[in-house]
C-alpha cells in the first residue's frame, strides 16, 4: 500500500508539472464527449475521453506487468 501511494503521489506530483502542455492536448473535447446544455444547467460527459484515457492506461498497465 506504502508503494502505490508513493507513486500515485509521483504520478500527480509529474501531471501538475506538466500541465502547461497537457492542457493543449485535445482530450476532453473529442467527438464522442457529450455538452448538454440548457438554463442554468450544464451536462458534460467525456465518454470519448474516458474510453481512450482507459485504453491507454489499460495498454500500458499491461506493457508493465510482462
């Protein structure tokens, strides 16, 4: 548990440095990612984003454990 915390807080320590130049990747704003919105009322779902974000993480998790 000590050693997933470390690099879970590794990992969001390098995502907050490099966040200058992860903003102006284009997740987030994708074809499949859905903005309702109405009056006083704003739906976003990511699902484009989300599914991608799964793929690689899920690709890469898989590369680490061979």
């Amino acid at each position: 548990m000590q050693r997933f915390l470390i690099i879970l807080g590794l990992v969001i320590l390098l995502v907050g440095l490099l966040w200058p130049w992860l903003s102006k990747l284009p997740l987030g704003r994708l074809p499949g990612d859905f903005v309702i919105r109405r009056d006083g009322f704003t739906l976003y779902f990511p699902l484009a984003t989300g599914l991608l974000v799964s793929l690689i993480l899920t690709l890469l998790l898989w590369l680490f454990r061979r």
